[in-house]
C-alpha cells in the first residue's frame, strides 16, 4: 500500500528538510501517492537536500497573480519585484488605452507577463516588448507567455536596447527592468543559494566607482531616447545604490523623480519620466 503522504512527508523530514518544503515537494511529486511517484519526490528531495533552490526544483513559482515557469535558464521572481508591478500599474498613465510596455532583461517574463495580464483584467490590452540578452531566458518567458494566454508580447534578444527595433524609440509609454545589480565583491559575501541563478541576471560591472552600478547607469543614459514624451521609467536597484542612481537620473534629464522603498524598508524602486 502507498505511504500516505503525511509518512511521506515524515520521512522526507527525517532526511533533512524543512518541514513546510517537505509539504510543498510531497504536494508537487506525491499527491496522488502513487507508488511509482516516489522515486520523483525522492531524487527532488535529494536535490533540495544538496542546495538548489526550492523553485527549480518545483519548476514553477507564483508572481502575482501569474504561475510562472522557472528553471535555472532564469532569475527565481522576488516579492520586492512583485511590488515594483504595482507602482508600474499605478505611475501608467490611464488615458493611453493601447500601451507599449518595454521590459529590459525580462528573464522568466515575471515583470511584463504580469503587467499585461492585470492590465487585461482591467479591459487595457498592452503591447509587450520583452528583452534579454540571453536566449535561454527569452525560452523561458516564451513559454510563460503562451502558459497565460498573452498574445500581445514579442521576444528581442538585445543587450539593454542594443537591438531593440529602432521603430520604438520615442514610442514606448512604460519601460520596466529588473536588472542585474549585484557587485563582483558582494556577490561573493551573499547566500551560496544564489549559485544556482544565472550570474548575469544578477551581477553587474560596477560604474563610476558605484557597485554593481553599470547596466543600471546604461538605462539611465539610453532610456529616455525610447520612451514617449510623458512615458515612465520603474526600474529595480540594490538597496545601496539610491543616491548614486538619483544623481545619475538628474544628469541624464530624467523629471519627476522618485525613489521608493520596499516593503522590508529598503532602498528599492527608481521612477522617472520623460518631460
Ligand atoms: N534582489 C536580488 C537579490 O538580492 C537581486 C536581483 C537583481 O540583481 N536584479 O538576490
């Protein structure tokens, strides 16, 4: 007979886990406690058991109102990022009916996907322009994208907007970014867990003497150029990196500049305009 999923769960305990990730594991691999599942939910515990984050292992986490697939092609999405889709929603302005939403580095497609799903339950059909330089993460969000129906998203791979087709430039009403802004040096101190992500969603060179200050600097200086008179920039930053990124912001014309924090009371959320 099946071990019922409370032994499972017992016994995926007396290995080493958590508790709460043995419930999630046994809910993932175990739930109809078929004999033959246990080899699954045996080799996954094994996984959790060696490091790799709960989320790959899983192969899909929630963001909003959205499952997303995740696997280590992309960054695992953050609930600091879940509050950045909010202040996008809330800085977008309500008379644009049809609006063109730039994501830059869109790893598993968290940021847009969700901008334009909420937009949707709202009667607003949004145009996504996804980017990121890595083709395994546009695969990734690709298949999120089809996972929620959204239609309205086409995939650029492009460093920043490098490759960004230049019909856009002066067009587009919201720029969005969770970029890579981790230092060399920090990265290092942070929790090995973050081993498992990919380096480059995460580290970026420093600038300016700034840690991990040079992709957000890149859309500071080249983003203004691609949004509308009026469009909005809501982009992502370390909790360090505030001042530099004000400063930055005023040299390069950007207006009504804010800085906002997260939840935790952290230095997070950088929005601009272009006058
Ligand atoms: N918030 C992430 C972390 O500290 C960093 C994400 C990023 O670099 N964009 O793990």
């Amino acid at each position: 007979m099946a071990a019922t999923n409370h032994a499972v769960t017992a016994e995926l305990v007396a290995l080493g886990l958590e508790r709460r990730e043995a419930r999630w594991l046994v809910e993932e691999f175990y739930l109809g406690g078929e004999p033959s599942a246990r080899a699954d939910l045996l080799a996954a515990a094994s996984r959790r058991l060696s490091g790799e984050p709960l989320q790959y292992i899983i192969g899909h986490w929630p963001f909003r109102s959205l499952d997303l697939d995740v696997d280590a092609r992309v960054l695992i999405p953050r609930p600091e990022t879940e509050e950045l889709v909010d202040v996008a929603l809330g800085e977008l302005d309500r008379d644009v009916v049809t609006p063109l939403i730039l994501d830059l580095g869109c790893g598993s497609g968290a940021i847009g996907l969700a901008l334009v799903s909420e937009l949707r339950q709202r009667g607003v059909v949004a145009t996504l322009v996804a980017v990121d330089e890595s083709a395994d993460a546009l695969t990734v969000a690709k298949a999120n994208a089809r996972k929620h129906q959204v239609l309205t998203a086409s995939f650029v791979q492009s460093s920043w907007f490098s490759t960004v087709d230049a019909s856009l430039r002066g067009n587009v009403d919201l720029i969005v970014s969770n970029p890579p802004y981790v230092g060399g040096d920090d990265f290092e101190l942070l929790d090995p867990v973050l081993r498992y992500e990919p380096l480059g969603a995460l580290v970026a060179p420093d600038r300016h003497g700034h840690t991990g200050f040079d992709d957000i600097a890149t859309i500071l200086e080249q983003g203004l150029e691609w949004l509308r008179p009026g469009g909005v920039l809501v982009m992502e930053h370390g909790d360090q990196q505030r001042d530099a990124i004000v400063a930055h912001a005023a040299t390069q014309g950007w207006q009504n500049v804010r800085d906002l924090d997260d939840l935790s009371g952290h230095p997070r959320i950088f929005v601009g305009r272009r006058s």
